[in-house]
C-alpha cells in the first residue's frame, strides 16, 4: 500500500487516529501507536490516555457487572412485595366501603410491573453475556488466538 502523502512510497503502517496509510517520513510515534506527523498526534495521546483509562478500571466495572448480577432480582421483589402488601392493605380496609379501591388499583400495577421485571430478570440471568468463542468480559472474537489472553482487554482465556 502506498504512503498517503507520497503516493510512490511504500507506508509501513497506518495512523492510530485517521486510518492513512503512511511512510517513514510521515509517522509520528506516540507511545505505542504511529500518528500522522503534526497533524493526528494529539489525537492519538488521547486515544491512548482513554485506553490506558480503561484498562485500569477494567477491574472496577467488572465488580460493578457482578454485584448488578447479584442484585437482578432485587427490584421485582420489592415491586411484588409492595405491591402485595397495598393490594392487602386495600383490601382490608375497603370493606364495607369503597375508599380504597385506589390503593388496590395501585397495588395490582405494583404487582404487574414486578412481574415484567421479574421475567426481564429471568430472561436475562438465562442469557450468556457473549456467546462461546468471544471473551467474555469484552466480547472479543477469540477464534484462531492461541496467545492464552485476550488481545484487546488481557482477560486469560480458559
């Protein structure tokens, strides 16, 4: 592939930031990625400075992912859970009047939410986050990779 800039020069590499194809003379290196000189550089340290931000929290979102697993259920329990004790409460109270057909009301949608959360929440802890063959922290295809890790976030593959 010829150079971007000098079409009669063969490119060693494309820029981190734009994708052009560029010569030696055209390549700026910026930490471990080539940029186009004076133009995609600070382009580049940023796209650096985002990945190097996330390689380093990579340990905190996966604890936040887990404890969100954990927690799946929590919410439709507490809808079917209060939605239960309004419709018993209204219930109770309403007899021999009708004054509290608006907390039965009330208590019916509760239930009725907490069950479609409820079903989300099943369907989901059912569901694999990536399907075989991909990293599944990052969802990678790993196919042909036989380095033992991840080559985008460093996860070691089983």
């Amino acid at each position: 592939m010829a150079c971007f800039n000098h079409g009669d020069r063969e490119s060693v590499g494309g820029c981190g930031a734009c994708g052009r194809a560029l010569c030696h003379e055209c390549i700026a290196e910026v930490g471990k990625r080539i940029a186009c000189k004076n133009r995609c550089e600070d382009d580049v340290r940023m796209l650096e400075a985002m990945l190097a931000s996330n390689i380093r929290n990579t340990p905190y979102v996966d604890a936040t992912l887990e404890t969100s697993r954990k927690r799946r259920f929590t919410l439709p329990i507490i809808f079917l859970g209060g939605g239960l004790a309004c419709t018993l409460f209204g219930i109770y109270e309403s007899v021999g009047s009708r004054s509290f057909d608006t907390l039965i009301a009330y208590g019916g949608f509760m239930m009725l939410l907490g069950l479609v959360y409820l079903v989300n929440a099943m369907r989901l802890s059912r569901r694999d986050p990536f399907p075989a063959g991909h990293c599944q922290r990052c969802g990678y295809n790993l196919r042909g990779n036989t380095s033992g890790q991840c080559p985008d976030c460093g996860k070691p593959v089983l």
